[in-house]
C-alpha cells in the first residue's frame, strides 16, 4: 500500500540521487524510496547557466586557438627573422670580404698607375733632354752645312739637305707636343673661379694681333664663368679658338662664337670654317690624327687631344658637331661651374 508520493511532474527528469530503505515497525515492512530531483531542474534558474557555461567553453576554445595559432605565428616569425639574420650576416660578410677584395684590387690598380706615370714622366725627361740633345746636333750640323757649303752640292745634294733640315724641324715640334700633352697629364688641378669671357677676348686679341690682315666676326656672351684650373682652361682656350681662327681662314666672312647651351653648364666654340666629316668625329680627339690636308692648314694633331685631356681631368666631357664645309661645334662641361662676372664682345 502505498502511503506517499510526491507529485508525478517533480521527476520529469532522471534523478540525481536514488536510495531504497527496508524497515520492519509495527508489525510492518516498510519501504521508503528517496530520489533527487533532475539535477537541471533541482534549482530554479538552472538552464540559463547551462547555456552561458557551453558559451564560455566554446569561447575558451576560440581563445585557445587563438592563442595557439598567434603563438605558432610568432614562432614561424621568429624562425625567419633569426634565419634572415643569419643570412644578413652572411651576406654582410661576403659584402665585407668583397670589399677588401676590391680595395686590395683598387690599392694595387693605384700603385701601378703611380707606377706608369712615373714611368711616363720618366719618359718625358728622355724625350726632353735625350731625344732633343741629338736633334739640336743635326739641326746645327745641317743648318751650318747648308750656310757653308751650300755651294759644294749639286741641286740633288741641297735638295737633300733640305728635307733633312725639315725633318728634323717637324721631329723638334712633334716631340714639343708630346711634352705638351704630358704636361697636361701632370700635376693636380687648382680649380678658381674664372671669367671665360674675357679670357676668350684676351685670346682671341692675341690672335688678331698675330693675324692682323684677317676680318673675323668673333662673339662672345657674357657672364661665361666656371670655377676650373685657370693655366689648363687657358690652353683649353687658346686650341679650340686657335682651330677656329685656324679653320675659317678661307672664309670671306669668317665667324667665331663663344657661347654656352640652354643648360648653363655646356659651353662651345663654333665656326662656320672648313668643318669635318662626322664618320670621323672619334679622330678628332686621337694625339696626331689630322682630317685636313697638311698643305692647307699645318699642325700636328695634338691640339684636340690636349682639349680632351684637359675637359677629363675635370671630370667633364667634350663633343662635336660638324659637315664638310659646314663648320665645327665643339661642345664640353668641366666639373663645377659658377656664376660669376663677364662681359660682352664683339670684334670685327
């Protein structure tokens, strides 16, 4: 018989709890059956808690693989950096070993052209004393044969003596220009501020002096100025004018321009003289390369060559324009140029 019971819906769920208890009183057996309530619906509010706690758990383990992921990306980042290190430093190593390479290479590249120009000056006191000691002998010897005994040759024999005397006259002046350029190629460059302007008039003034039957148009712009070496820029000068003056000798209305380019830097001499073939502009610069007739207009070759040397040893350039009955344009920059004060000149 059953005596108590709680109501059905208490335990809609599984219980919790369960406990079976058999007892003799009164002359009965008694049994008393304990069970919990669903352990979700033993307290009111329960269920929300459920749900908050698998939120939680969840959203522990996105943090977790958050966290994993950021840690394995720092250890993958940190990985790379020690092996782009380790590169670094072996690239720097390399870099340092090439470097002391190339300044072992540069130091003895260094002391062979110190070696080859003093080989080169050496070259130049040979040229100088004992080259030109035994041309003055045949200079004097032929020159006193010519005046003394002249009359004991035949026209073949004084021919001869002639062309002796002339050769050892062009040998003089070849050997002349080779010192020239040597000098040019000696020495360290004293850059100055320059006026080219009136250093172009003062030549060109020196060459009408020497040629004063000529009529040549000679302009010159202003304010020509560069900071150069003034003994070099001064033979600079005086070859690529002396060329001009040189080259519109058959001219009728010979005209010489100094000037510079729209770039302020790029200055020229121009003529409007015998000119020159452009296949063969690489020439013009080369010592003893002539693209005149030596009858028409005398010279060595060197001048131009000496002009390349000096525009290089200011770290500049030179070119040049021309056409075979044309003119000549030659053009060329040196290193630092600036502004400074010049004037105008117009000769006739």
């Amino acid at each position: 018989e059953l005596v108590y019971a709680d109501p059905p819906d208490r335990h809609a769920g599984p219980a919790a709890f369960q406990h079976v208890v058999n007892a003799d009183a009164y002359g009965r057996k008694w049994r008393f059956e304990f069970a919990s309530a669903s352990m979700f619906d033993a307290v009111p509010g329960l269920a929300p808690l459920r749900t908050a706690l698998i939120v939680g758990l969840l959203a522990s383990l996105l943090l977790f693989g958050i966290a994993w992921s950021l840690a394995q990306t720092e250890n993958r980042a940190q990985r790379l950096a020690a092996e782009m290190s380790a590169a670094a430093r072996r690239s720097e190593a390399r870099a340092q070993a090439l470097n002391r390479s190339l300044e072992a290479r540069v130091e003895t590249r260094t002391r062979e052209l110190s070696e080859a120009n003093r080989e080169l000056e050496t070259f130049a006191y040979s040229v100088s004393h004992d080259l030109r000691a035994p041309l003055r002998a045949i200079e004097g010897f032929s020159r006193v044969l010519e005046d003394r005994h002249a009359q004991a040759l035949d026209t073949t024999g004084r021919d001869y003596l002639h062309r002796v005397r002339s050769a050892a006259s062009r040998m003089s002046e070849l050997i002349e220009a080779l010192l020239k350029v040597s000098r040019v190629a000696r020495g360290d460059v004293q850059p100055e501020p320059l006026d080219l302007s009136r250093m172009s008039a003062d030549i060109v003034a020196e060459l009408r002096a020497a040629d004063p039957d000529r009529q040549v148009t000679v302009d010159i712009e202003p304010a020509l100025a560069a900071n150069a070496d003034r003994v070099l820029v001064r033979s600079l000068l005086e070859n690529l004018l002396g060329n001009a003056w040189k080259f519109t000798r058959d001219r009728e209305a010979a005209h010489i321009r100094v000037g510079v380019e729209a770039d302020g830097r790029t200055f020229y001499v121009q003529d409007n003289g015998s000119g020159f073939d452009q296949a063969y502009v690489d020439k013009l610069f080369r010592p003893f390369q002539r693209l005149h007739d030596d009858a028409r207009f005398a010279g060595e070759g060197i001048g131009l060559a000496t002009v390349k040397r000096i525009v290089e040893r200011h770290g500049g350039t030179i070119r040049a324009n021309g056409a075979p009955g044309q003119g000549a344009k030659f053009m060329f920059t040196l290193e630092e140029r600036e502004p400074g004060s010049g004037h105008h000149f117009e000769s006739k």
